[in-house]
C-alpha cells in the first residue's frame, strides 16, 4: 500500500516501470551519473518491496536520490540566473542581496546592497525607501537597471519566517563559537568586524554538517509555505549541486562600494554608476 494504491502482484511492475521512468526524466533534467541513476532505482524498488510504511521511504529515498546528484560537468557558457534575496520586517526592508549563479559553473556570486543605498534621480530616496512606496517589483526594475543584467527570480522573507528557520536548525558554529542562523543574520553573533566572504562561507559550511542536512525536508516545507519565491525546485537543487560540487569556497561575496554620509537626518550611500556592474562582475567571474 503507498498512500491509497495497493500493490498488488499484478500491478506491482506498471508502477515500477512508471517510477523508473520519472527516475530517468530527472536524471536527464538535473545530469545524474549512470551510477546514481541505477543505484537510487534499486533503493526505491527495494524500499518499496520490502517495507512496511512505503510511502515514507519512496519519499525518502527519492529526496537522497536528489541529494545525491553530483554537481553538473562544466559545459559551455551559459547566462547566469539573478535573483533578488528580500529580508524584510514590519517596518519594511532591513537587508538586500543579489545572488548570481551559472549552473554548472564557478563562483556563485552574491552582492550585498545596502539599503541605505541612494536611488539616482528625483528627491533623495534610499532603498528601502523606494521598497517602500514601489514594492518588490519597483525594487527589482532599479536594480536591472543599476546591475545592466535581468533578474528573474526573487526570494522574499520576512523576520517571522527567519525566526522559524532558525529555531528549525538549531545552533550552528560559525567561526569558532555556537550562534543562530537569526544571530548570523542580525550581525549579533559577535562584536568584531567580519569579511562577508570569510561570513558566508563559514554560515555555508555550518549548513552543509550533517546534522543540518537532515532537516532540509522541514526547511523545504517551512520555506514553502512561509516564503514569497518564484524559484522552482530546479532551482534550488541547481544552487545545491554548485555548493556541494564546489564546497564552500565556491561562494564569492562582496558588498557594493560606495560613500556613505548623512544629510537632511538621514543616511545614504552614493555608488558611483559603474561600481554596481563591476562589483557583479567581480563575483562573478569564473
């Protein structure tokens, strides 16, 4: 029995034959090794034939199927996929970051845009500012514009969906001393200044321990049911298989250059035209 279908001799090897059928459409979509793909159908046909609660383990063995997948071989040139990473709250925008990745290919390159950033043309307005009376959308359009490169996809959480995340995770060590995904974020975790590279590739090696990986189900379930995303499944297991072919040290993270001052009451950063392409450009390149 899986859910309501009972197994019966008779219909046992129409589903197999179905099941084997999708294995090899994903292996085709997410580039899985001959290997994997014979070895992850036997697992599946084997939980399937001798347990009890099948259903359980065809989730579980198809959810480590994926895992499984080694990184896709480097290829030809391809055009990266831009999303816009949102942290917000009740008062508004609190952080901002641009996450761009080649699948397939090295670095994964992430910007970090402060939101005190000043929008160019008409009245002063920062960031957050123009979050504020334009939405996600108004967001977006300025910063193709400002980057020169389309952003198609976003990811939009908010403190209460974070706050969740991390108390689903637990603690995790990040440079030596235990914090919380919501301290990490916060900046809270410690008093020293830290490279936001040496940041993400420690918070990326603490996510990647074992016990971590265990809860990537609850983490998919809480992120899709307490997150504003237009990324697909695909896309996620893209971003998986570059940090896990690639390791940590695949992360390349800088924030966008500018001069900050204060005027009128309130903070801005003036970023010179050119610096938001090249600033990508740096994460970016190969």
């Amino acid at each position: 029995m899986i859910g309501n279908i009972y197994l019966a001799p008779g219909n046992f090897l129409p589903f197999t034959l179905c099941l084997y059928a999708c294995c090899l459409c994903a292996c085709h979509l997410f580039s899985v090794s001959s290997v994997v793909k014979i070895y992850s159908i036997l697992l599946v046909m084997l939980m399937i034939s001798t347990c009890r609660k099948r259903w359980l383990f065809l989730f579980a063995a198809l959810f480590l199927y994926f895992l499984a997948a080694p990184a896709a071989r480097a290829g030809p040139p391809v055009h990266p996929q831009n999303t816009v990473i949102l942290w917000t709250d009740s008062s508004g925008l609190k952080a901002v970051s641009l996450v761009s990745l080649r699948p397939g290919q090295k670095p994964i390159g992430i910007v970090a845009i402060p939101v005190t950033t000043k929008v160019e043309g008409g009245a002063p307005e920062t960031l957050a500012g123009l979050y504020q009376r334009a939405g996600r959308q108004g967001l977006t359009g300025y910063l193709e514009k400002r980057f020169h490169a389309p952003i198609k996809t976003y990811f939009c959480i908010d403190q209460r969906a974070l706050f969740l995340a991390s108390e689903l995770i637990g603690p995790i060590t990040m440079l030596g001393k235990k914090t919380t995904l919501l301290d990490v974020f916060e900046g809270s975790y410690t008093e020293q200044w830290v490279d936001l590279q040496v940041e993400i590739r420690a918070l990326a090696k603490a996510i990647l321990e074992p016990e971590v990986l265990v809860k990537i189900p609850s983490l998919v379930w809480l992120f899709t049911t307490n997150v504003e995303t237009n990324l697909s499944p695909a896309h996620f297991f893209a971003f998986y298989q570059a940090l896990r072919g690639g390791g940590p040290d695949t992360l390349r993270k800088e924030a966008l250059p500018g001069q900050d001052y204060v005027t009128g009451g309130g903070k801005y950063r003036e970023v010179a035209p050119e610096a938001w392409t090249r600033v990508l450009q740096n994460v970016s390149r190969p």
